[in-house]
C-alpha cells in the first residue's frame, strides 16, 4: 500500500464527501498509522470521518481510544497483516 499522497483523480465524489476529502482522509490515514499512532494526529475531524468509514468506534470517547493498548495492538495487528497485501 503506498504511503501516499493520494490524489484526488484516485477517488470518486460523492454528495457526501469530494474526491479531494477522500484523498486528504486516505493521506492522513497513512500519516496516522505510520506515526505509530500519535495521539496528536487524532483530532477530532479525523476521528469523525474515522468512524463514519469504520463503523462502530463513535460508541467511544476518542481519548480512550488513544489510551487503549487493545485498540492499538488490535488496528496494528490488523494494518501489518494487510499491509503488503
């Protein structure tokens, strides 16, 4: 999977998101999991669109998530797994 930037011509527009925003979540996606999951890249507007994408997460408090050595060992067993898939 590359690292990005993805481009806008990578995606297709909605009328609930533009292919720019899905660029822009795609590259900050990446930004987030190559960060090691820094708790200063989980603002509020990624964590938004975060769980619009993946479901059930707006059911917590983003800072419990951040905090969670489940929830980061899981999204990083998950992302290696799949990652030079």
């Amino acid at each position: 999977m590359p690292k990005g930037p993805f481009l806008p011509s990578d995606f297709t527009a909605t009328k609930f998101s533009t292919a720019a925003d899905k660029a822009e979540f795609g590259d900050t996606l990446l930004r987030f999991i190559d960060s090691k999951w820094a708790s200063a890249l989980f603002t509020k507007s990624f964590y938004n669109r975060l769980s619009m994408s993946f479901g059930h997460i707006a059911h917590y408090v983003e800072r419990e998530i951040m905090r969670s050595d489940i929830t980061n060992t899981a999204w990083a067993r998950r992302w290696d797994s799949n990652r030079y898939a």
